[in-house]
C-alpha cells in the first residue's frame, strides 16, 4: 500500500510506502493564531483498512491543565468542537467531503458538504468506536468508524486530521496536518494533504 503526503509549501507529493493496516504517524501543527501553553506535540496516527477509518490522537504535555472531559454515555451531538475534540476529514474527487469529530465523552458526529462549508447534512453512518487513556504527559483518543455506507471502499481518500485542544482557562487552540489559511480552517480543501490508496 502507498500513502502520499502532499506538502501543500513545495505543492508536491511524497509517497510513502507501508504495510496494509500500518497505521503512519502524523505530526500536527499548532495554527500561527493560536497560542497554547500546555501541549507540547499532538501527533495522529492514521490508519485505512478497507472501508474503516482508524485514527489515534496522542497529546503531549501538562495534561492536567488541559480541559478534557471524562467519558460519558456517548451519542450524536452537534458542536462538539466547541471543547476538545478530535476530527478528520475524508475528501471526494468532486470535492464534496466528509467530517468526523469525536469527543473524549465518546460523542460524535459525521456530516457531509458538497462543497467548502456548504451544503451540510449528517452523514449516515454507524456509531464510531472511541476510547480514551490518560496519564501525566499525555493524553490518547482512538476512534475507529466504518465508512462502508458512505460508498467510499473503493476510492482513494485524501484525509486530513486535526483537534481542537481547551484549556482550563477556557483557552482554545487548533492543529492540523497544514494550516493553508491565516485564521483556523479545518474545512480549507488544501488542508487535506494525507491521500491513502483504496
């Protein structure tokens, strides 16, 4: 299997060579923006098998500072990116795509555009499987959500991660694999630069 990194400064691809089901560790960047004290490093290791999409998220840094909820009964619910939460973005060659955000309580959501910010519906698809661990310096959220119903098996995707980190203070800081504008855009269609093979 290859996975290609597209460096959206040089505009060019890098191919990566790895096995099936490996999963290739991404680091995120903090966006210029946007100041955050208590993290060090936010690093995302992505994963395809098949139709499944396998994402964890580890956060380095002084974890007790940072505001993150404890795991709840989980569920549907919107504006989960108002607190900590965990995304990725699944892109289509038309350029419709889909977002995914996951929260530490175990809340989701999933929703599709048909165009940048446009055209939004929720996005039928199972409930994602989402855990949780915790220690003094670092925090990991791993979810895993079947993309089978979306009709994407068999294309390639071209993926990208990010999280929205709260601290105590209330404080909100944003990372992503690239940040191609000058204020936080997740939805930014040059933000997607992981294209993993069918």
């Amino acid at each position: 299997m290859y996975a290609t990194i597209i460096d959206p400064e040089a505009g060019a691809r890098r191919a990566v060579r790895c096995r099936y089901n490996a999963p290739m560790l991404h680091a995120l960047k903090l966006h210029a923006a946007s100041v955050c004290e208590s993290v060090t490093s936010v690093e995302a290791f992505v994963t395809r098998q098949a139709a499944r999409l396998c994402v964890r998220y580890v956060v380095h840094g002084a974890i007790a500072d940072l505001r993150i909820p404890d795991p709840a009964s989980g569920g549907r619910a919107d504006e989960l990116w108002q607190h900590t939460c965990c995304e990725a973005f699944i892109c289509e060659e038309d350029g419709a795509y889909y977002e995914f955000n996951w929260s530490p309580t175990t809340q989701w959501a999933a929703y599709r555009f048909a165009g940048y910010r446009a055209g939004m519906v929720n996005a039928e698809v199972g409930a994602p499987v989402i855990t949780q661990s915790r220690a003094a310096g670092h925090f990991e959220l791993q979810a895993t959500i079947d993309c089978e119903p979306l009709a994407l098996a068999g294309l390639r995707w071209r993926v990208g991660g990010t999280a929205v980190i709260e601290e105590m203070n209330g404080r909100k800081s944003y990372w992503a694999l690239a940040h191609p504008a000058a204020q936080p855009d997740f939805h930014h269609p040059d933000g997607f630069i992981v294209e993993l093979e069918a």
